[in-house]
C-alpha cells in the first residue's frame, strides 16, 4: 500500500491540478450522498432527496469539468503562452518541441519516471501515438529529461482559470437548469420539509 502511495504514478497525479480537481470531485460525487443517506438524524425521503441531488449536482460539476479544462483552458493556455514567448528565443524553442498541451502534458508524465519505467510505458502504441518521433528518442536515452516548467506553469494557470470558471460559475447554472428537471422525471419533485417546515437546503 505504501509502496503504491509513493509510486512515481501517484506523484505524477498528484501534481496534475486536472487531475487533482476532477478526483476530488468524484470523491465528493461518492463520498457527500453517502454520508447524507448515514444521517440517522433526516427522514428517509428527506434522505433520498438531498442525495440523489447532491450526486447529481457533483456529476455535473464532473461533466462541467471535463468538458471545459482539459480541451479548452489547458488546450488554449499552452497556444497563448506560445504565442506570448514567440519572440523569446530561449522559451520559443522550448514550445516547438511539442505540437501541443495533450503531448507536453504526456511527455512530462514520462520524464518523471525512471528510464526503465520509460521506456516499459513507450513500449505501447497508445502512449507512442501522443509522441513524436524526436521526444520518444529524448525518453528512451536520457537519463534525466528536461522537465520544461515554464511550460508546464503556462498550462497549470489554464487549469486554474478554467476550474475556477467552470465549478464557481458554469456547474452552478449548468446545474440549476438540470437537476430538477431530471429530479422531477425521477419523481422526485417536490422539495422535502425539514422539522421546522422549511424546505431543505441542498446545493445546486
């Protein structure tokens, strides 16, 4: 176990803000419903109500994530920072190499692995396919390969800007425009009363 916590694969992930944010977005996806539905303190209705909402609102945000970081925000900051260093002949060499931020974020992946780990995953034609020629010879000799963080700071900006403007602005009307329409073909309708008679807040 603690060897997989520790493993390169983990880290990667780890340092991946994509990645990061759409884990912790199934995790709340799985983990929020399931402790609403423990509550010993809310009705069963009540119970089956805010958690199917819930789920549906963490999935939107999935959806709304997914949809929107990696091929628009990432996609869009690793070319405006291209452009932005065009003129810098250090930094715009360093952007040639890679046609786009899909092979830079593959190509990072790797260079954070042994070169025995490398060359294993290099071996598979669906991780060739997202590589050149010159950037699989580059991962399969060096023993260290340049990591490019300029690079990779353009594309995590991208990441930031595009999670704050998909979960804090979009998921939330995205969100309110389709969970109760979806709640209501359910037959899940109406909004249950808590004790007090008021009706229960839940996220959306």
């Amino acid at each position: 176990m603690i060897g997989f916590i520790t493993s390169s694969s983990m880290a990667n992930m780890a340092s991946i803000s994509s990645t990061r944010v759409a884990t912790e977005t199934a995790l709340k996806a799985v983990g929020r419903p399931s402790f609403i539905l423990i509550d010993n303190d809310i009705d069963s209705r009540t119970k089956k109500y805010a958690a199917t909402k819930e789920l549906l609102y963490q999935i939107t945000c999935l959806a709304v994530y997914m949809a929107l970081v990696p091929p628009v925000f990432q996609k869009g900051a690793f070319k405006v920072a291209k452009k932005i260093f065009k003129n810098n002949p250090e930094y715009s060499k360093m952007f040639d190499k890679f046609k786009n931020s899909k092979e830079f974020l593959e190509y990072e992946r790797l260079a954070k692995q042994s070169i025995q780990e490398r060359k294993t995953s290099l071996s598979k034609d669906k991780v060739k396919k997202n590589l050149s020629e010159g950037l699989q010879t580059v991962l399969q000799n060096e023993e260290s390969p340049k990591k490019y963080p300029i690079i990779k700071g353009a594309i995590e900006l991208g990441t930031i800007i595009g999670s704050v403007l998909g979960l804090a602005i979009l998921a939330p009307e995205v969100g309110h425009k389709t969970i109760h329409p979806i709640m209501k073909a359910m037959g899940m309708s109406n909004t249950p009363k808590t004790e007090n008679n008021t009706e229960l807040d839940t996220q959306a």
